[in-house]
C-alpha cells in the first residue's frame, strides 16, 4: 500500500467517524459530510456515493442495538396485529421521502450539497430547535399526559406526519433525525418516543439511500474502492453505536437546546469564514 492509498483510507475513517457520531443526533450527518469532505479534499469520483453508502453502516449500529424487537418482529409477524401495525407504520413513514426524493433528488444534490448552504441549514435548524424547545417547556408535555408513551401507541397518523417531516432532511444540513423528532415534539409527542422511531425510520430510509446511491453509481465504481467503503462502514457502525446508546440516555433527562446552540455557532463560523475569505469553500 502506497502513501496515497493510505491517506485515503485514513480520510475514510475519519468520514466513517463523522457520520457515526452525526447521523443520530439533530445536527445533519450528511451537512457534516460535505464540510468534513471538503476540508479533508475527500473529492474523487467515489466520494459522493461513499458518504451515502457509509450510513448503512450507522444503521447496522441501529439494528444491532435494537435487535431483539426487530428479531421479534419478524418471527411473529404473522400472528402478531401490533407487530404488523408497527411495520406498516415504518412503511407508511419512509414512502414520502421515498417518493420525493425519487422526483427531486437529483436536483438537490446538483444544488444544495455545498458547504454554503449546509451552512444556512444549520443555523436555520438551530433556530427551529429552539424554538420547539421553548414551546415544548410552555406547554411540558409529558408520557404521563400524552396518548403515546411508547413507539407501539402511535397511529397510521402520527407516522405519516413523521414521513411528511422527514422529507425535509433531503435538504443538506436539516438533519433527517432533527426533523423527524424535533418536528414529531411539535405534534406532542414525547421526546424518548420521537428518538426511538426515528432511529426506528432510518433503518429503512437509510438502507434505501444507499443501495440506490450505489445501484446508480455501479458503474463508475470498482474493486479497488472496497477497501475505502469497508473502513468507512466499520468506523460509522463503532461510533454510531456508541453514539445511540448515548443518546437514550441523554435524552431522558435532557432537552436539545444544545444542539441548537451548537448549529447556529457553527454555521455562523463556516458562512464568516466564507465571507471573511478565510476558507474558500467550494461553491455549487
């Protein structure tokens, strides 16, 4: 192995990292991909398709973690109503980002996937996120008052809206987690019910993205890229991992405030960056 193959193996693993630790929490996994790949000069023709392929590896963190009930699910699909009622609210939740994304994604990856605008996304996320979290304190909805108190009580409803929300995450820097949850707290739904089906909804979402990444890409791909793609699936699944069980801890006794603090403060830093012409981020 040369220098080169080297470099880029370690660029991998640091991507793999970056999509583990983001891909759960409400800050955009993929805005992080497109501002870690240009600073790292991450830019071959593979690139595109390797940051959204590696997020099946954050979602094997999610069936790995979660599965007993996904094992359960499957073997008493049959015979069990709630079981089934649970698998069509998952299909009923990824059908309209499945479906949007089809008709325009193509346009927003051309338009979008810039670091500027991820940039704009992250403050405009921030800004929502407090925002909710401000009403969600007024209003103190809890399990005790809500109708829901586990992702089994929700209805047909409830993960129609929650698709409907996740359609917003195709756009860079929104955060397909941010919307789902922070947009299902806006419906009244419990912030540890909200965590649980959208990391419930990425295993489909996710496991699509990126088997039609790949499918498209089939051909500009070939066996000497595999070692990238195992190194930078390996890294998402660790940290992603480590990132979910954190994360159902921390959101049981905490609100997401932080997170869009954090948004806003470094979005402003990557758009004064770009304005102040210390990084010439790359334009669409």
């Amino acid at each position: 192995m040369n220098n080169l193959d080297f470099l880029l193996l370690i660029k991998a693993a640091v991507l793999g990292i970056v999509e583990g630790l983001t891909e759960f929490l409400p800050i955009s996994s993929t805005g992080h991909l497109i501002l870690a790949s240009s600073l790292l000069n991450f830019d071959s023709y593979a690139a595109t398709v390797f940051e959204i392929t590696i997020q099946a590896g954050a979602m094997m963190a999610v069936v790995w973690h979660y599965r007993q009930r996904l094992a359960a699910t499957l073997a008493h699909f049959g015979t069990d109503p709630a079981r089934r009622r649970f698998a069509a609210h998952l299909l009923i939740a990824f059908l309209p980002a499945a479906i949007v994304g089809l008709l325009v994604g193509s346009f927003v990856k051309a338009k979008l996937f810039h670091p500027i605008p991820v940039a704009v996304a992250f403050v405009v996320g921030g800004l929502i996120i407090l925002w909710v979290e401000r009403r969600h304190r007024m209003l103190r909805p809890s399990t005790q008052t809500s109708r829901v108190q586990t992702v089994d009580d929700l209805t047909a409803g409830d993960a129609l809206r929650i698709g409907l929300l996740q359609c917003a995450a195709l756009i860079p820097g929104t955060s397909r987690s941010g919307a789902t949850i922070i947009g299902s707290m806006l419906f009244g739904l419990p912030r540890t019910v909200a965590t649980e089906f959208s990391f419930y909804l990425g295993i489909p979402t996710l496991f699509a993205a990126s088997g039609y990444s790949l499918w498209q890409q089939r051909h500009a791909l070939d066996t000497g890229d595999i070692p990238i793609f195992v190194v930078g699936l390996t890294m998402a699944f660790v940290s992603a991992l480590i990132c979910i069980r954190w994360l159902i801890r921390y959101v049981s006794t905490h609100d997401f405030r932080a997170f869009g603090w954090y948004r806003i403060v470094f979005g402003g830093l990557i758009l004064s960056s770009s304005m102040l012409g210390w990084i010439a981020w790359p334009a669409p």
